[in-house]
C-alpha cells in the first residue's frame, strides 16, 4: 500500500500543476498579450456607425435586403446569419436540392439586379460560405450590383464603384486567397455619404 501511495502522490501533482499551467497561466498570458497587440481582433473586430454604435463585425455576414445596400452572398447558417447556428448546407455537388436552389437564386439575382436572362453569375453569388458567415463577396458580385445601387439612391455609378474599391480587400500577402469586398463596411460607406 505504501508503495502504491508512494505512485499516486507524485501522478496527483504533476495533474494539478499541469491544470493549473494549461488552464490558468497560459489562457492568461495568451489573453493578455492579445488585448494588449491585438485588440480590435481580441474584441471581436466589431464596426460602429457614425453615431458610435455598433453594428457588427468584419468577420461576420449580415443580411441586407433593401435596394438601397448591397446584398451578401446567401448564408445556410440558421435562418440567415446565425453565428450560433454556423454552418453550411453539407449538400454536394450532385444534389439535386442544391442545384434547384443555385438556379432559383441564379434568376433571382438576375432579376433583382436588372441583368439579362443569360448574364453570368458569380458563384459567391448563389451559394453560401462553409461558415454560413462570410462576411465578403467578389469585387464581380459587387459591380453587378452596383447599378441597382446606384439607381436605388439616385448616386453616380461612378461613385458607387469608388466606394466598392475602396471596401475591397486584396489577397494577403498579394498571393493568399482572393480579393473581396466586406459588405457591412460598403454598406456603412453608402450611409455615410448621404
């Protein structure tokens, strides 16, 4: 007995040490050095209006309907936008769901933005992220919607596709996935200008 108690002692240490380690000390050091270097990112990298309210994040969709705003691209998570629902449809390829919800949203959009029967759609256009999240769409899906934008707040196309590059972000390092607009961020510029 005494031998097995000689075992257990030092086995009972090391498990409280290392819990006090890995579920104190390192979540503290890690946490603390990201509030400190990386703050926006460590509060979520939430966006507030002009009137210092927030309304939202940059990494996280929303949903605009309105004429007026740009539309994201469709999201599975939830009923729309759900980050405690986050996930995408798990349909493949060879559904045939998926491929008549892709062709209902194919006419959609083309209807809503005013483009011809047998214009191309982007693709993050008519289907939705993994995440269900995605913030972004293409800088192609933003200038197709541009005009309906444009007409639906009485602004200049010009202006329109100013403020689209300037919401565009490029892939990082130049070479790390593609370039994209945040839509929230457009969204908020097209307020701003009014």
């Amino acid at each position: 007995m005494k031998a097995l108690l000689s075992e257990i002692r030092p086995a009972v240490l090391a498990t409280l040490i290392l819990a006090f380690v890995t579920c104190g000390v390192y979540p503290l050091i890690v946490t603390g050095i990201s509030q400190t270097a990386f703050s926006s990112q460590a509060g979520g990298s939430l966006i507030t209006n002009q009137e210092g309210v927030i309304v939202g994040s940059t990494l996280l969709g929303q949903s605009f309907t309105s004429e007026q705003y740009f539309h994201p691209r469709p999201s599975a998570a939830g009923s729309g936008y759900d980050a405690s629902s986050s996930s995408g449809s798990n349909l493949g390829p060879t559904s045939r769901k998926l491929n008549d919800v892709i062709k209902e949203r194919i006419t959609a959009y083309r209807a809503t933005n005013g483009l011809a029967a047998d214009a191309t759609v982007p693709a993050d256009a008519v289907t939705a992220s993994g995440s269900g999240l995605d913030p972004h769409i293409s800088p192609k899906n933003a200038e197709l919607q541009a005009a309906r934008v444009s007409k639906a707040r009485k602004v200049s196309i010009e202006k329109i596709r100013e403020l689209i590059t300037a919401s565009t972000t490029q892939p990082d390092f130049g070479i790390l996935g593609d370039a994209g607009v945040n839509v929230l961020k457009l969204n908020l510029a097209l307020d701003a200008m009014n």
